[in-house]
C-alpha cells in the first residue's frame, strides 16, 4: 500500500491496556495552564524508566472548562497504583504550586474513581465551595486560594499505539515525525509522551547480552547495523527511523491518531516507508493493523 | 531598606547544601536541545514530593559546547544518591529518546563523579569515540547514532535559596515574579525549578492540624488568612505573594540571582514589598541576607 | 450590568467596513507556516499608520487545508485598492520567500475577487498544476518549488470592533486583556491586529493642540490624566485601561469575539470595568451594544 | 575548502551599504518587549518589496537597558530616508502601541542622528524626563504613561551579507539553514530578516522574459532547473538550497555571522555544500570570502 507514493508496510501496532486518567489545569491565561501541565506530564516519557507516562491531549478554552477560564486537558497513564499515586503527587508538586491554577476532573462519566486529596495541604484553613457545578476544596495559599476538585475518573485506555517513520535521511524522517505530531495535536483523546512527541531510541524487552537490561536498543530498527544484523527491518534507500508512541483514552482515539499522523508524515519530502512496531501479537491485545486505517 | 519606591524586608534567605549534577544536551537545533531538556527537568519542582529538582540553566551556542551543536544547560539538584538515579533515568528516558541529542559532563573539572552508564542500550553494538575531546560512546539507535558521555562532575551546592514578591494584588505580584525569572535566567550556575520557575503555594514544615503531612500551606504568609492568624507577616496593603526558590552550584550564583531577580522584581508597577524565608536559622547552614546583597 | 462583579458600560462600539482576504499559508509543519505568517502579518497594527490590518485568525490541521499539510488562516483587512496591493506584496516579500510554504485563497466562494500573480516570479520556468482540486502555479525556487494559488475572495467585513478593559492596576488590565485575547484566538473569522492583539494607546481621531496629528492620545480615557480633563471616562478606581481592536469578516464574527473576550477579562482579578469606544454613532454604520452582547 | 566533510565553494559574498537603526524596546517582561519587537519588524524581509529591512538582533537583560527593565535590541535597515520614515512608523505604529513598552536609543555614540517625535500624540499631556540617563518624553495614555527617546543613532552598515546551504534533500537543507540561523542568533551587531531568518527563494536582479519584473527566480541555483538551464550551480547530489541573507551594523559582524551560521549548518547531516550570493563584484562595495572566513 502506498500513500502520497511512501509504502505504508503490511504490519500492525500491538498495543497494551493502561488506566487513564484526564485532570483539566486552568489558569488566569493559556500560558499559565500550559506551563503547569508542562511541568506536571515531565520525566513521563516511557513506563520503561518514567513513573508513569503522561502528556498534553490539548488546550482548552473558557468555554470548555468548569471555571470559564482558559485550560489545558492532561492524560496521565499508568497502572491503576501507580496512576493514583502519580497524580496526587504531580497535581500537588506541580500544578498546586503553579500561579493561577485550579484543577478539575477530566473525566467526569467514569464509573473508577481515584481520590486526590489535596486539602489537607490547608492545615484546616481549607473550605469547600462549588465551581461550575463540581465540589472543590480551596486552599488558602501565598497567592491567593488555590481550588480543585479530589475526584477523579480513571478510564481503561490504551497504551503503546505506535508507528515508525523512515526515511532517506535523518532530517527528513525528522520532519516527518513533527509533521505526523502537529497533526496527532488535533485528535482528542490522546497524547505522545515522547519528547517533543518523538522517539529516536525504540527499544525492544530485554537484552540479549546485558541480562540485567530490561530493555535495550531495536538493532533490526538500527540503519546502522543494516548490513551488520539478521533481518534488519531497514529498507534499502533508509538511513533513519522514529517511532510515534501514542497513549490514549479508548482504541479508536489511538487508531484515528495513527491515521492522522501517518497522513501528515508521507506528506515530507523524503520520507520513505511506514511502518509500526508489534512483538508477535502475543503480548498486547490490542492489534491496530495500518492499511485497514485508510480503508 | 527601599528600591525603586518598594521596601525590601530585613530578613534572610535559609538555603541548604544539596549535591548538583551540570549536563550539556545537545542537539541539530537549539529547538531540540530544548524540547530534550524541558521533559528531563519536568516533575522535579521540589525535593519534598519529587524525585530532585532540576531546571534548565541556559541555553548554549555551538562555540559553548563539546560537539559544536547548540545545547542546553541542565542541572540536577538532589542528595549524593538521588541525584545518581536520577540522571541516569531522566537522561536514558528524556534525552537518549529524544531526537537527535548528545549529552556532555557540564562540570568536567569536579572531583566527586557519578556513572551514567547508556551504552548497555547498545546490546554490544555500541563502541567508543572521542568527540570534542570527551571520551564517549556511541551507541546504534533508530535515528541513526546517539553519543553521550557516561562521566559526570558533581558539586555541592545550594538549595531553597529564596524571596517572596508581594503585590497590591496578584497580577502585579504575579507578572513582578515573571519579571524577576527572567532576569534570573541570565544569570550562570542556578535554576529555578518550579513551574515557570514560581512557587504559588510557598509551604512550611510539617503540620499543625494534620500530623501525615511532611509540609503545609504557610499561613503566616496567607493573604487570604491575614486577618485571621497570629504573626502574619503580610504587610497591609498586600493581596498576594509569589516565592522564588533558586537552587545553585555555589552560594554566590545564588545570592547573585536573588540580587537579580529582586531588583527585576521591584520594576514592576504594583510590586510593594520583598522579602525571603527561613527556619530560624537553625536548620540550613547559608543565610543569605537581602540588605546585604545591595550593600 | 455586571459579570463576575465586574461592571459593563451601557455603551456600544463603533465599527467600519473594510475589505477582507483570507489567505491560507501552509507548510511542512505547524511552526513554518506560523513562522511565515507572523512576518506576512507584521508592521499591520492599524490602518492610520500602516499599510494594512493583518493577523492571524487561526492554525489549521492538514483536513482543513487543500494540500493537506498544516497551516495557517491569516486575514489582510484595508481598502480595496490597499488589501490588493499588501496582500500580494506580503506573499510575494513574506511568504514566497519562507521555507516550504504554499498560499491557498481562503474565501473561495466570495464573488469579488483580486490577484496575486506572483508566477512571473518565475521567470518562463513557472508551470499550472492543480494541487486539491485548486488550479495552482508551480513556481521553481531555490528550495524546490513553490506552489500557490493566485486568485483570492475578498469580502466586505467590519474593522475596530473594540472594547476597553479597566483595571485597579496596571497588570490586572494587562493580564486581563491577555486572557481576553486568548479567548478571542478560540472564535473564527476574526483578527487582533495590534502588538500580541492588545493596545496600549488608543487614540482619537486628531489632535487638539497639534492639528498636522491625524490621531492623538484619548485623554478622556488616560487614568493619569483623570483629575486633569474633564469629563474623564475613567471611573473611580481604575489606574490602567487596555483596548483590544477586533476585525472580522462579518459583524456576527465581531460581537461574538467581544463577548467571548469579555467573558475571559472578567474573570481575572483586579479588572474593575469593561467599556467600548465609539465616535457619538455619526461615523461607522455598525453599532455593537456591549450589554446586548449578553443577553 | 571542507568543513566537517562539507565542500565550501570558492567564492565570496557580495554585499551593499545601508544605513542601519538600533531601537532597544524595553517592557515590563522580555514577553511583552518581544511581541513589540516582532510587530515592528515584520514585513520587513528584503528591501526589494518590503518599505525596510528589519529583525532581531538580541534580547537584553535589565543590566543592558537604560531603564533596567528586560528588553529586545532590534536593527532596521534601509536607505537614510526610508529609515527615518520607517523608524518612526513603525515605533509608533507597533511600539507605542504595545503593552508596557519604552524605546531607546541603541546607538548613542553614532554621529549621524534622526529625529522620532511621538511626542506630539500625547497632544500637549506629554512632559520630558531623564530615564537611566537618556533624555525622554513621557506620554499619558490608556495603560498609564509612555516613555521614549526621540533621537536616535544610525551608522552606516552592511547588507545583503549571504550564504547558500544546499543538502541532499530539502530537510537536510532546511534544518541546516535553521542551525545557522540558531548560531547567527548569538552574534551581536546582525539580523536576519527573512522568515525565520530564511530565504527559501533567492533572486536575480530583473527577469529575462518578463521585463517588468525587479527580480526574479535565481534559475542558476534552482535544483528543479539543473538539467534545464545552462550553468547550472547547483552540484550534483544537490536537491535543496537555502539562503541566509544577513544585514548588520559593520563587515566585521556580517563576517562573523557568515562564519558562525556556515560552521553551525555543516554539522546537520545531510547538508553537502555552502556557496555564496554575488554579482561578479561590479555592485557591492563588500566581498566577503568564505575561505577567509575560515583561514
């Protein structure tokens, strides 16, 4: 199959369950919210090494958030111990002490439910109000008061939805990762936890001479060992590869997310193939197979 | 003591020793050097409830780093042990993923030494270069070859270094803080690690009412509670404070940047009064005395 | 009429008819064809003293724009003659010179039309080819080649839609007037074409003292004047007034951008006061009631 | 002449007077003296189409401003009468406008002086005041009160200092162009006033076939042309070129900026050759030669 004349590989992404949970940051301005959520979704790249995995979904406006003020919707994904415990504490480390900020649940329909209490921070000065219809506690701080609502729904999404773009050199799969993440920026329900979206070190589980590793690099994925490894996976005419990882709050939000950033990816000049990362189908449950996205 | 019409208590700043890791990541643009450090400094506001403090201490030109790419410097605040596990995460989760970084010892000539040991990545593929007269490895990933030191310099240096902007109201305190982070990010050797590099929600020690709590709003310097608690130490006419933590590698870059960033700090129209926290002086060994840093 | 404790003024706006293009700019990535569109919008604040109005209205994913990559709507607003002259100058200068840019007309059903022929550019190398069913000139440049379309709608909009907001200070209206701004940046089919979409001098028509001035200081609206004038507009209170310019392609777009941007002002703290600019009615035909706006 | 494995040509850069402006815009955070500095300088790529030529030289700490506030040093370049003209619309129509800004004088020892008078907006309101040293008006308006010089320094400097980046494919080229563009950033005394400091389309002085055109495509350097023109300067294995046009206060600078963007540009893989822009040396009064620049 080929898009736009880049061959879009007969493979699949297999991809693994995680607990989500959504927290909307609003702040007095756009560029409030962003910062916090920036600070609170960092050192979350990968489950791997990070204590939970995390990104922006997107910005939000006043029409769109419970206090009418500017926001940004946060997932953070993880298992359902670890989510709790991360929230809590990237809410309170990262966003409770950012200037302006209130937090509210992101996901108000799901059934799991994670506390976040935070107003114990009062040391009883604290005091429960309603805002745009949620219970919050609110918090006298050196600012002002801080307010956020402790409830939050937690859903079963997906983790791990990914693909690969390749190209004929490193600048121009580069650009066609960053075209394939500005246009993942627009789906709802997702994030790329990556730096900058992007990673350049796929792994695989284990490692065949370090035992202690619980991961280590993709050599078939590595341009350079083309001609050094059994079954490279490398085309010929490919001298670098990055892979979009995609988290998201359902299958069909990752789906539609790899649809759109495969779509923007094979419109740069020099990439080359397309392809997704999967371990046999015997791990995930989830196999999301690329040519039925443009089907 | 007054400057620019706003008074600067007569107090001190109560900062603490920490040890400090400096790393250099570079990148084929200063945008991806910056993207790498932004998700490595992420979730690390405060030694309370993250992992370490970091933060971005500046941007570097090809002329500044080892490989003649732009950078960025990066420091990481923790204890001896702490700050070894964490740049050996945040760089193998944040900066070895990231597209087309290097990383770089950025305290070369410091006796204490930390292993950042990535090459096992390679899975025996990687080997050994010198770039730019630093020995490093190189290890084959997806986008082609990332090379890193695995040597780090680590100092002792300052933590908590401090002053609290207060406003008229909290846009002024607010946008007075901004004005003080820049001036701050001009400054060598220190970072601001919050969000923004602004502590909204400045804490004490501990708690009165709720003995779990390691740490609680500090009410004496509560707007909201000042009329309401013993002691407040909001003067009248005072709506709202902002805390400016500033870790360093040495206690004269952080006075330096307190100097800096309270005198940006008092420019701003609605700024009425400076001031800084500590314990008492019993618990930190450096006190650093506002008068003194105008004197 | 109050909102959020804040009082609007029982007043209108007054607005003008201008010509308005829309031009679609897309890139390789978000961040190109927003970096082309903020050069091609520059030195556009207002039409007393610059050659046109221009702003950008909005970033678009690749299913909004006809070549499928990401992009940018910006709109040019002047007179007929003027918006003809500056929009195929600004292409020419600002965006045909920009890496990997292509320009789209942006009101393909408006019936009054101008051209943009830059395929002389070209030099007798240009060729036609239709690029997402519009017929386009392929241009070779340095880069490669450049694609545009060179037919674009213009329509009769509405240009100086304001509002003013009032602060108890000077960062309380500022930040105000930022929020407001960021609100307006969710609504379709509008521009704020001054610096970060904010005034900070608005002006009356000429001048008393210095009659070559076509335009000078609005002294009824300067706070430090207010015991100096009569009949100052500056109620009790308030210390610094911003006004954000509002153009659009129709009267509709207008008024919901200034309600949506009253909506955010109001809720940042220190904004004391929501007025609007008009001329007595005797100038502009379009009258837009503040109060109406909410009702 | 090779650089890290990239040919340099054998040529020179030919390069023409100018009369150049340096306005240091100062405000209450680097944010806002920023956002005044791009509306100034936009639509202002080449002195061809646009009324001047105009960029960013720098940002400026509180220690490097008259009034200690953050600022933006900013270069506009064209003939002595246009630079008059466009000084003073553009500092009044994008400056003065613009949320909490001040303007100085960026070139105090320069001989040769024009005159900026905003001060007849302030319609008889406006005084005079000594700020850091510098002789100012101050002007009451809606924000509070202006404050600015009104005479300042140009000298006579260079422009249309140049180099070509060509690459294997157009995003090798591109991110080479945007490295050098990075490391010209940190050279004082220069601009680079095309989008995102890019030149995309580089030009011939008039046209062959359509003699009413001032420029046109530079077919000698186009990569889609090289089979078709004779003399071709396109090198085999070339597929993309990018010019860095660079303006700045002497040749010393423009050299130095020459030197530090091709340095930055030959490390970003892809990148295969760097020329320069001349007219056979019967025009410019400035050759500036790239082996020289080196040796």
């Amino acid at each position: 199959m080929e898009i736009n004349g880049v061959t879009i590989d007969n493979t699949y992404a297999e991809a693994f369950p995680t607990w989500v949970c959504r927290v909307i940051i609003t702040a007095v301005t756009e560029e409030w919210a962003y910062k916090a959520a920036l600070e609170a979704t960092g050192f979350a790249t990968s489950a791997i090494g990070c204590p939970c995995e995390a990104g922006i979904e997107g910005m939000l406006t006043g029409d769109e958030t419970p206090d009418g003020r500017p926001g940004c919707a946060v997932l953070f994904c993880a298992s359902k111990k670890k989510v709790k415990e991360q929230v809590l504490e990237r809410v309170a480390e990262c966003v409770l002490t950012a200037p302006t900020t209130a937090v509210f649940d992101g996901l108000p329909d799901a059934e799991e439910r994670i506390p976040v209490k935070l107003h114990f921070f009062g040391d009883g000065y604290e005091y429960q109000k309603e805002v745009g219809g949620r219970k919050c506690w609110v918090i006298p701080i050196m600012e002002g008061e801080y307010i956020g609502e402790e409830d939050f729904g937690i859903v079963k999404g997906v983790a791990g939805g990914n693909f690969f773009v390749m190209g004929e050199n490193q600048m121009a799969a580069l650009m066609g990762a960053q075209a394939a993440v500005d246009a993942i920026g627009g789906v709802c329900g997702v994030i790329t936890s990556f730096p900058g979206g992007i990673v350049a070190s796929g792994s695989k589980v284990g490692s065949n001479k370090y035992k202690f590793m619980p991961a280590s690099t993709n050599e078939k994925y590595c341009p350079t060992l083309r001609e050094k490894v059994a079954d490279s996976k490398i085309p010929a005419g490919v001298t670098a590869a990055y892979e979009i990882v995609i988290d998201g709050i359902d299958e069909e939000s990752v789906a539609d997310a790899m649809a759109e950033g495969i779509r923007a990816a094979v419109m740069v000049p020099g990439v080359k193939f397309i392809s997704a990362g999967n371990f046999g189908g015997n791990l995930g449950p989830f196999k999301i197979d690329l040519h039925s996205l443009f089907s």
